[in-house]
C-alpha cells in the first residue's frame, strides 16, 4: 500500500500526462497487481534493477551521502531526534544540491559502490575469448 502511495505521489508532481520512469529494486511489494494495474493506467514505468545490483541504481549514492552525514557516529537519543536529523539534512541537500561537500561525497560514494562490484558505469565488460 505504502508503494502504491508513494507512486501516486510522484506522478501527481508531473501532472503534464508525460510518462514517468521509476527505479526500484526488486522488492516483491513493487509488483503487485494491484500496482501493476494502476501504473499501466496512468503512464508510470517500473524499472527494476537487476538482482543484487543496487550499485545500477544512481540514487543509492544519494543513500550514502545520507547516512554519511547523518548516521555515521550519531549519538541520536531516539527515533524522532533521527528523523528529526533526516529532515534537516534533506532540506539543506535539497537548498544545496552542487554544493562541493555534496559533489564529493556523492562521488566518493558512486566510486566506492562501483569497486564492491568492480562495475563502471557506461562500459559492458565482454568475457575475453581464450
């Protein structure tokens, strides 16, 4: 249902009928009938990355960047001075999207994803014939 939601709520910010791409992964609860049918009824695009290939998806270096400079040795006291945090990280990301601290974390993440599965991005490795 919270899937359902949350795709209601993108398409309602591109209200131009222009179709509009999502990336998940392969959560089963992306593809339930369900939403399958409402997503072919109002032009919305279910990209899946492949399985086990979170690298391939380019907002999980966003992800990083986020626990970067929210998670990483907090000593919040709870759930909502968490959230709290989150809020007010993504507020400022959102008001200072080329600021260099952000630039630099986001491709220090991107090469960090890249070299777990030893990936570039844009180049098909072909197997070397023996």
């Amino acid at each position: 249902m919270n899937s359902l939601t949350a795709l209601k709520s993108i398409r309602a910010a591109r209200p131009d009928g222009k179709p509009v791409y999502v990336i998940l992964d392969n959560l089963s609860a992306h593809a339930t009938p369900r939403i399958r049918r409402w997503t072919a009824a109002h032009g919305v695009e279910l990209c899946n990355t492949a399985t086990n290939a979170s690298w391939a998806n380019p907002i999980e270096a966003h992800f990083g960047v986020l626990r970067q400079f929210t998670l990483a040795n907090s000593t919040h006291p709870n759930h909502v001075a968490q959230t709290r945090r989150l809020h007010e990280y993504l507020r400022w990301r959102n008001d200072h999207a080329r600021h260099p601290d952000v630039l630099t974390a986001q491709r220090r993440e991107r090469a960090r994803a890249r070299s777990e599965k030893g990936h570039r991005w844009g180049r098909h490795d072909t197997p070397q014939a023996a």
